[in-house]
C-alpha cells in the first residue's frame, strides 16, 4: 500500500479553514486505513526505540481540536503499541491556581519530554490563544491584568509571539515539534456528541458544557485559522487533518510521525572499542557456561 499523508495535509502558505475539508475524499478505503495502522504501528514503536537509545533528541507531538473530534481515541490507536517507558502523555485542563500564578507557558515547559521521548500534548499552549481568546474573562485568573479591555490586538500578537518564540527556542535545543489539527465539522460534532448521550457506555463522555462551546463553533473556527497562521513555522509545522472520518484521521497522524522521527536521523549508539570487547567477553563467558 504505497501511500503517505505528511505532505498532503502540511500547512503551506495562507491557511483557510473554509477552503479545508473535514472530510476524507481520496481513494483509501476503511479496510486499508485500517490494516495501514496495523503495519505503522510496528514501524513507530522501532523508531520510537531508535529515539530512546539515541537520546539526544525528543519529538513533542501537539493534538488540538474541538470536543469530539477524536483526540484521546486517536492518541490510543496511533500510541498503542509504543513502549511506555519512552511516551508521555499530557491532557491539560483548566488551569490550577498554582498554574495561573505563573505566566501561561509554565506548566508546558514542566511537560516537554526528556531526550529520548515522544511527548504528546493533548491540547496544549494554544488554548491561550483559543479557548481564552473565546472567554477574555479566563485571562484575569493570571491576576495581571484589570479589565478585558487589557487583552486587545497586541496582547494577542504578544501572545503568539510567545508561542513562536517558545516553540523555536525548543526546536534549537533537540526538540522536534509536529502540531495536528483534527478538522472536524459541526455537523459531525453533533453526531458524536449524540452518540455521547444516546450509548450509555458513552454518557460519562458528555459534559454539560459541551454545548454553550459548541455554539461558538464558528469562533473557534476563526481562531484556530488565526493562531494556525500566526505560528506554522518550518521548525514547528502545522498539519490539518480530515477528522469526519477517524480512522483516516489515525492513519494519516502516525504517517506524519513516523515520517517526522525518520527525518531526525536517529542513530544507536555506537560501542566503544573497549565496550566492544566487553561484549565480546560477556558472549564467550555465557556461551562457555555448563
């Protein structure tokens, strides 16, 4: 099945949410996306084992999306099989009082993975400049500032300013940043969050607040179109996603990072002369056991 999805879905140039669609419209089918899964998942749990044993460099993966798009299902079939030991995962919720004490990008840099790790974010910085830029009102919990009036044009620019600055300062000291949109439409929103209600296996997934946000979708939408160009730069690039179809939304995530982890040009460490020789020392001593 020679297929690969990183370039395809790369945010290059002006990126409008309008002109990109939700839906997956090309030739795979469920079945292939299904079993292509299957044959990546193999392939990223041995770069992800190159990654660990190299350990000079990290991979820092960002999942945005609206509710129900399919982040922590995603997260479970794309990272299934990795070992543990070399994956972290972080969901970031509503802030802490000891988080908001500290300026926005605090807490993520207590998250970033190690050398040697793939750290997944799911959500992450940009609800400052999404979810917060939706409520002004949340920013005055960082007691900074007085009034909404404070957070006008600049104090956005700063803001993504911040994040640029954050992401590159990252890049240049080992960290490999890939940041997935999971575009999913209102319409199918509405299907999930149905199924939420309708499957009892499902309703502890429903939130009461689900519903005054999903009727700022559309103000969602335009943010996340703004941040998206503000920040996708070539050491923190941005992918936008068909996520009305999860299963492709899955096949074509674990693509983009397997592609990415190959392009790090990760190595095993190479023995010593003298580690070498232990080696071969530790072989003759087991294999002479009675």
């Amino acid at each position: 099945m020679d297929t690969n999805f990183s370039d395809d879905f790369l945010v290059q140039g002006k990126f409008s949410i309008k002109k990109t669609s939700t839906e997956y419209k090309g030739k795979l089918t469920k079945d292939e996306g299904t079993q292509l899964l299957i044959q990546e998942k193999e392939k990223l749990r041995d770069l992800q084992e190159k990654l660990y044993a190299d350990g000079s460099k990290s991979l820092l993966v960002v999942l945005q999306a609206m509710d129900a798009a399919g982040k922590d299902s995603l997260i479970e079939h794309v990272f299934g099989g990795v070992n543990p030991q070399g994956c972290n995962v972080t969901s970031f919720k509503t802030p802490s009082s000891k988080e908001y004490s500290h300026d926005f990008l605090w807490r993520h840099y207590l998250a970033l993975p190690q050398k040697g790790m793939i750290g997944i974010f799911n959500r992450s910085h940009y609800e400052s400049v999404l979810v917060c830029k939706v409520h002004p009102e949340y920013n005055l919990s960082e007691k900074t500032w007085d009034s909404v009036k404070d957070f006008d044009d600049k104090f956005w620019e700063n803001r993504y300013e911040s994040i640029r600055n954050f992401e590159k300062h990252l890049a240049q000291n080992g960290t490999t940043i890939v940041k997935i949109f999971l575009n999913v439409s209102k319409g199918e929103q509405k299907k999930r969050l149905l199924d939420r209600i309708n499957e009892p296996e499902k309703n502890w997934k429903f939130s009461s607040a689900d519903l005054p946000e999903r009727a700022l979708f559309d103000k969602y939408m335009e943010h996340y179109e703004t941040a998206i160009n503000e920040t996708n730069k070539k050491d923190a690039p941005w992918y936008v996603l068909p996520a009305d179809n999860k299963w492709f939304a899955r096949a074509a995530a674990i693509q983009i990072i397997i592609d990415t982890l190959e392009k790090m040009d990760l190595k095993f460490p190479q023995l010593s002369e003298k580690d070498s020789q232990g080696l071969k020392d530790a072989k003759k001593q087991l294999e002479n056991e009675k």
